[in-house]
C-alpha cells in the first residue's frame, strides 16, 4: 500500500494523454498547447495495473512550439523537422576494385582479421571483377592483381595474412588522382606521420575502413 500516489503527464498532442488506474482516470486541460494530466491517490494498492496511452502528434501546427521551464522561468522554442525517408536505390556492381592497405606500425594493434574478413566478404560479391592491392606506408609498394575467383579471392587472403606492419604514413606515397578504378577502398587508422598532404582525389568512390581506436 503506498500513503500517497501523484503522477503527471504533459504532451504535446492534439489529442489529450489517458490513464487508467483500475477504475481512476487523469483528468485533461488544455495548458500553453501542452495536454497536462494529473491524478493523485490516497491509500494506493500496489497491485493496481495503470494504462498511459499519449497520442502521436501527427498536425502540421506542432512542428514549432515555445516552452516555459518551470524551475528557471526560461522560455525555449522548439522546432520539430520531419524525416523523409532515405532515397535507395541498388549500386552497380564495379568491374574494378582497388585496395590500399595501410601497413604502417601505427596500424599493428588493427583487428587485421576484422578488416580481412570485411573486405574479403564484399569482394566475394562482385566475382567477376577485379582488384589491385597495394599496401603502403612510407612508400607505396607495387600493385598486386586479383581477379575475384575462388582461387583469386585465396590469393588475396593470403596476400593479406602476410602483410608485415613497419614503418610511418605518408599519404603522398599515393598519388590517388592517378588511379583508374571504379571503386576505391581504404584499411587505414588515418594517421598520417610524415609530410603534410592535400590528397587529389579520384573520380570513383572512396570507402575508409577502421577498426583502431
């Protein structure tokens, strides 16, 4: 048994807020274009089941508002902007990939199994395309060529399991505007430590991958 019960509801609704407590309902005014709802209760059984039900505000007229905070006097205006829903549509496959793999020792503590598996499972989805993998760090190693068989895709796996981490970044090792590809993927932590670089970027999309902190 509770001495004494109070429950308040304010709600920004056309429509006004309802509660149920076994056979008690709040009684609603309308308040500032706020609904507020109070019930209190003397002598409250604990097994009691209440029911709220606040409706959603759907109205044109409730996307801006002003409220006064009771505790300071403080007024604030409030805007509520709806989402549309996303636009989607289903990307072309790319006939080329191209991946640069940083290996620079700032990426040793990389979950490099985490990254493998990531790229290697989106490659798996384009089959009949191909991709170039260079690893860089303080320069950028020479290119190594996949195609995205089930052979190619081993090749590769293997190509990344021996990936040996040494050496700083220097994102100007790789002349980005350079490259040919439909689609480029990077696995890098970012940290760039040596040379101040504006990169020129390419006409395809860049994906960043990055599992450090």
């Amino acid at each position: 048994m509770v001495d004494k019960f109070n429950l308040s509801i304010s709600a920004d609704s056309p429509q006004k807020p309802n509660a149920k407590l076994t056979s008690s309902e709040l009684s609603c005014n309308l308040s500032d274009s706020m609904h507020n709802s109070n019930l209190t209760k003397a002598k409250l059984a604990t097994d009691q089941q209440m029911e709220v039900l606040i409706p959603r505000n759907n109205t044109e007229s409730s996307l801006v508002g002003l409220e006064k905070d009771r505790s300071t006097g403080e007024v604030y205006f409030w805007s509520k902007i709806p989402l549309s829903e996303p636009s989607t549509h289903k990307a072309e496959k790319p006939d080329h990939v191209l991946l640069l793999w940083d290996n620079s020792y700032s990426g040793i503590h990389r979950d490099h199994e985490g990254d493998k598996q990531l790229v290697l499972n989106y490659l798996k989805t384009l089959k009949r395309s191909t991709v170039d993998l260079i690893n860089f760090n303080i320069e950028a190693e020479p290119k190594q060529n996949f195609d995205l068989s089930i052979d190619g895709i081993t090749e590769l796996e293997k190509a990344l399991d021996n990936i040996q981490y040494d050496g700083g970044t220097r994102w100007s090792s790789l002349s980005l505007g350079d490259f040919e590809t439909d689609r480029i993927i990077v696995v890098s932590d970012g940290i760039g430590t040596l040379g101040d670089y504006s990169p020129d970027l390419p006409d395809a999309p860049i994906f960043v991958i990055n599992s450090s902190v």
